[in-house]
C-alpha cells in the first residue's frame, strides 16, 4: 500500500490520537464515564497508528488521498 | 462531488435524527428505573440485614456498613430508614427534614401492593421504595430527592450521548464517503463502457474509425515532435462481399472474427488495429518506416494465408493492403487515410496483396475513389441510365432486340465509360443492385414498345459476380413476372470468364435460368481461354462474335476465318451468331456473305436512350419498308 495521506493530515492526526489516548487512558476522570474513554482511547490509538504509518485505510477504500492536495 | 455532498447530508441528517430520539429514549428509561433500581437495592440491603441481624456482633459495624451502602448507592442527601409499626428504628440521611413528618407522608403515598414511587416532602419530590425484611416485623423505607438524582442522569446522558454522538459522526462521515466512492466507482465504470461501446467494433471488439482517427491524430502530434516516421495500413479482404452473400452474415460475421484475431497476432504491442466497417481493418504503425511496414504487411499476408475453417466449411480469404507513410505522403490524417485507399485499390487491381502508395497514380486513383463514392450513391438514387442498341435480323433487316447498356452521366467528371465503373461496381459490390435495376428499366421499356406494337427481345449482360449468387433466378424472376414479359424475350449475356471462374457454381445457376425459359447468349465469344466443353453443357442459344475479329475482318485474313469459323461452329451446334461492332458497309456486306443471324453496331444505329430508339424503330421501318418496295419493284 502506498501513503495516502498529507503532513498536514499527520500532524493533525497525531494531536488528536494524543488527546483521545489522554482522556481514554491517562486521566480517566476527565470523562466520567468508563465505556466512553475505554472508545476514545482505542480511537486514538488506531488513529495514531495510521498516523504514524501515513496510511489510512478508509483513505484507500474511498480513494482519497490528502498528498495530492499539497501538490506533492 | 454533487452526489457526495447529498449522500454526506442525508447521512448525517439520519444521525443526527438516530441521536435525539435515542437520547430521549435513553432518558425516559434513566427516569423510570429509578424507583425499580432503588427497590432492587433495598431487596439486596434486606438480605445483607437479615444476615447481619441474626449474626452475633457489633451493631455499630452493621449500621457503618448500611451507611456506606446508602452513599455508595445514592447521594448523601437520601434517607435510608428502618420502621416497626410506624415507628423509627433506624436512620440515616434524612437532613434538614423534620423525621416526625417522614413517616405520615409516607403512609399517605404508599400502599401495600406499591414497592416504589415518588411522594412531597415538605416541598421535594423523594423516589420512594419500600421492601420488608423476611420476619415481617420491619420495613425498609428509602428515599432520595429526585433532584439529585436527575442532575445525576443528566450528566451521564451529556457525557454519552457527547462521545456516542462523536462516534456515530464519524462512522456515518465514513459510511457516506464510502457509499459515495461506491456509486461514482460504479458510474465511472458504467460511463467507461458506455465509451468502449462508442469507440469500438460491437463484432470484433477492436477499435472502430473514430477511435482510429482519433491515435492517428495523436501519433502525427507525437511524430511531428520527434520527427519519426510512422506508417498506415488499410486492409481489405478479397471476395468477402461474395462469402457474406452465399455463405451468409454469420458466416461472414465469424470471419471477421477470426481476421481480426489474425490481425493481432501479426502486429507488434505498440501497434494499433481497427475495424472502419464491412471487411476494411486499418493497421497503425507508429516508428515504422517503409521496409518495417512492408515485414509487417508480409507477416499479416502470411497470416491470412491459411484458410478459414467454419463449421466444416473451409473458406479462403486473402487482403488487400494499401501501405501509406508519414511523412513521406502525407502530413495529415485525412490525406494518409485518402492515400492508404488508394494504395490499397492499387493492390486489388493489380492482385499484388499489397501497394505503397504511388504518388504518379495519384489523379486517376482520387478521381476513381471519388467516383466510388458517387456511384453507390447513383446506384442508391437510381441515377444509371439505360440506353439500348438496336439488333437487326440478316435476313429481314427487322429489328429483333436490343442489347441494354448502362449509361452514367456523372455531374461533374461527365460521361464516364461503362468499362470504368462497371469493374468499380463490381469491386464494391454495387453490381447486383445495379443489374438488376438496369433489368427491371429494360423490362419496363420492353413492355412498353409492346403495346406500341414493336415485339422485341431484350439482351441483359450479366457480370462474373452475379453468376456466383443462388438468388438470382429467384429475382430475375420476380421482376419479369412484374412487367408481365415473355420470358423468351429475355437474353442474358454472359462473358466466357464468367465461366471460368467457379463453373459449378455458375453452370448450376445458368441451367436453372435456362430452364426458366431465359435465352443464354456468351458475349465476347473468341476472346475467352475457356474449351467450348460448356458450349455442349450450357443451355447457350447465342454467340455474340467478339467485335474485336468483326472490326477487322475486311482487311485481315485470319480475323474473316475467325469469324467465319464461328458462325459455321454457332450454327453446327444449333445457336444464333451475332456479330456485334459493324461500323461500316463493307463490314456488313461479307457478314451477309457469311450468313449471320444478326447484326449490331454503329453502322445501325450507337446506343439509345428509350425515346430515341423509338423515334429511331419508326424511321427504320420506313427505311426497311422503301427498301423492300425497290427490289420488289
């Protein structure tokens, strides 16, 4: 598989991943809640992975691809 | 893009629908359960009493422990108490509320079939559960402010219905995007073949003109930057007309078939192929010069060397290509695709398989492509005119019959011979089209000058090609039963090559249009490298002496014993000989001599159009006539 996604898109990837494995495993009083961090959590940690890999899957299935975009 | 926004909204719409009602739903639920959470609880509290009752111990560490159960269930403002015969025995809770009070309100609220619901306390609305503990003497009483606990649901429902709302947002921006890239993978797809379709050959699958049109243009682009050569080819197959017409479309259809996959093993990867319709394919050779263009061609012509095996019929078919090159001929696409055909006509004409384009014939062959063009459309329009030559009786000098012979005024190139577009018919397949609309002209004509009162036979020539097709007698038929002619009086004229190309298939149509009562004339007699075996065969019933002997038979000695010699052989054998081609006196005096039958030419009269021979048939009845009264006299 070919890298489907932009530096801007990784970059705002992994902020977010940061955030959602904070609230889900860090800090799991700032959600009261223990199904919903438990979600956020796993969320961040795929969404870091693709991240980290520049593919997204999803990006594949829908053929999207945000490196074009930068004219890459 | 239109679609995926559609798709992305009403998705979402659908979400944003899905999450209210779910919320509410899920609130509602939150709500009413909590007087059976409450009950369930105190049913657990009993049990945990009843065995902490009738355990020995410290009553302290039970009521601890029925303390830490209250708050860790509820809230710190709920009151958990313990009555026997309306009296408190235990509580806990139950601040700023006036205890006295507790018990009447709640007499009031709760009956016995109740286990829970909610009553007014001094202004606040309690959640109430009642449950007995199993000896019966005491109640367990709980209340908790409703209050409480609905800021207590509240703030779990935000926080759930928040991340389920973020979560459910995502999956359906996805399910939309992914649905939305089906569909347009979908439709793309769709417009792909609906493309294919257009730009391709529905039989073979290969490229039709304007996809070929279309790479031509753009190798000449590429060929003018890199100022490489390239070459085109146009193939034609050789009697295809012919094996489409006797051996049927679908005979012909898997022909196609199996050219074009010859074709394509022929050429090389980079190579294009089409189909321009009929039997005409066109190669296109980008970096090819003369000499590779012509290993080419030589390898398609080795490839179509072998014959076509269908259904247990074996079938020959062998191509014309016309070869024309860039940039040596031309320098656009209309100019090399107009030379390829000519070149390729070359190749038919001269049977050669192949011809580079030959700027020299360059005139005669646009004039004869333009004209091709013009005669289907003349054929089409019915513009082949008819004119007739009168033929004369030896004996009586009365006019017999007419010969019938094509006319064609072009409207531009003007009077053009019948040699020329005749063979142009016959290579394009007009002929039988033709034929038999000169025929039924004739035959109308014929029928004609009958109810004016001349009774004369009509003579029709037949081209090689038509001789080849089953359905003729069928048709000559159908257009003499329509003009109601004697079919006596109708003679076809046939040329000794006709014959000597396919003898059993022509002899066998010749003996059923002899049986229909159709007179057989062979034209040209004497000019043909056939034996006369056919003569014995053939139901023949005229020879027409080739006009070549007749012209100069009054000055050369062996032209008089040709002729001579076939009119004593016509006669032997029982025919009638014409003599066609008399232009002068002389001519016609040892023809006399030699006893013809019948007579044609110049001398009598050039080729006529219907009106004309009339006016001409009156005047040589006159003629005819003043003759007669002088040497009676």
């Amino acid at each position: 598989m070919t890298k489907n996604m932009g530096r801007i898109d990784q970059v705002l990837r992994l902020g977010i991943s940061i955030v959602l494995i904070y609230v889900g495993f860090v800090d799991q009083e700032l959600i009261n809640d223990h199904l919903t961090s438990m979600i956020a959590g796993i969320i961040g940690i795929v969404n870091l992975l693709s991240a980290l890999i520049g593919i997204c899957p999803l990006y594949s299935i829908t053929g999207i691809n945000t490196c074009h975009k930068e004219g890459k | 893009m239109r679609l995926r926004f559609q798709i992305l909204f009403s998705v979402l719409g659908i979400t944003f629908l899905a999450q209210a009602v779910f919320g509410l739903l899920a609130y509602r639920e939150l709500t009413e359960s909590r007087g059976d959470q409450l009950t369930i609880f105190l049913q657990y509290l009993t049990r945990e009493i009843a065995e902490r009752l009738t355990l020995p111990g410290n009553p302290d560490k039970a009521e601890r422990h029925l303390e830490e159960l209250r708050k860790k269930f509820s809230t710190a403002q709920s009151v958990l108490l313990i009555q026997k015969d309306d009296r408190i025995v235990y509580i806990a809770g139950a601040e700023g509320l006036n205890r006295a009070d507790i018990l009447p309100g709640l007499k009031s609220a709760y009956s016995d079939s109740d286990k829970h619901g909610m009553i007014d306390l001094e202004g606040i609305q309690f959640y109430w559960a009642v449950s007995q503990l199993p000896n019966n003497e005491y109640e367990l009483i709980m209340l908790e402010p409703a209050g409480d606990n609905e800021d207590r649901i509240t703030s779990a429902l935000r926080m759930r219905l928040v991340s389920s709302g973020f979560v459910i947002l995502w999956m359906a921006v996805w399910v939309s995007l992914i649905l939305s890239s089906k569909i347009s993978r979908q439709l793309d797809e769709k417009n792909d073949q609906l493309e294919h379709l257009a730009l391709h050959d529905n039989l073979t699958g290969l490229p039709n003109r304007r996809l070929l049109t279309d790479r031509l243009e753009q190798l000449l682009r590429q060929s003018q930057r890199s100022k490489e050569p390239f070459a085109l080819l146009l193939i034609d197959l050789d009697r295809f007309k012919e094996i489409n017409d006797t051996l049927g479309h679908p005979f012909g259809d898997e022909i196609l078939k199996r050219v074009s996959s010859r074709l394509l093993k022929s050429i090389r990867e980079e190579d294009s192929i089409a189909r321009l319709g009929g039997d005409e394919f066109a190669v296109l050779l980008p970096q090819t010069d003369l000499q590779g263009s012509e290993l080419c061609v030589n390898r398609i012509m080795h490839s179509m060397n072998a014959p076509f095996r269908i259904n247990d019929v074996s079938t020959e078919s062998k191509a014309s290509i016309g070869i024309a090159l860039y940039p040596e001929h031309g320098e656009s696409a209309d100019v090399l695709m107009q030379y390829a055909d000519v070149a390729m006509y070359q190749a038919k004409k001269a049977q050669s398989g192949y011809a580079v384009y030959d700027n020299s014939q360059n005139t005669y062959s646009v004039r004869r492509l333009q004209l091709m063009n013009d005669l289907r459309d003349a054929v089409e329009k019915n513009e082949i005119h008819v004119h007739y030559q009168p033929m004369i009786d030896n004996a009586t000098q009365q006019v017999t019959g007419v010969e019938t012979l094509a006319r064609w005024q072009h409207p531009v190139l003007g009077n053009i011979t019948p040699d020329e577009f005749i063979t142009m018919a016959e290579q394009t397949g007009q002929i039988r089209l033709l034929t038999m609309q000169v025929l039924e002209q004739a035959l109308k004509d014929c029928s004609a000058w009958e109810k004016l009162g001349y009774h004369l036979g009509v003579s029709i020539n037949l081209s090689t090609y038509c001789l080849q097709d089953l359905s003729l007698p069928e048709e000559i038929n159908s257009i003499i039963q329509r003009y109601d002619v004697d079919v006596a009086d109708v003679e076809l004229e046939i040329t000794e090559g006709a014959l000597m190309h396919d003898l059993s298939r022509a002899g066998k149509i010749l003996d059923q249009l002899g049986n229909m009562g159709l007179q057989l004339a062979i034209d040209d007699f004497g000019t043909g490298f056939s034996s006369l075996n056919y003569l014995k065969n053939l139901p023949v019933a005229t020879l027409k002496i080739d006009k070549s002997f007749i012209l100069d038979m009054c000055d050369s000695e062996s032209d008089n014993a040709i002729v001579k010699t076939i009119i004593e052989l016509g006669h032997n054998l029982g025919c009638r000989v014409v003599a066609e081609g008399i232009e002068n006196q002389r001519t016609l005096d040892s023809l006399k001599l030699l006893n013809v039958d019948t007579m044609q030419g110049f001398f009598y009269s050039k080729p006529l159009p219907a009106d004309r021979l009339f006016a001409w048939l009156i005047e040589h009845d006159k003629q005819v006539s003043v003759s007669e009264e002088i040497s009676s006299a």
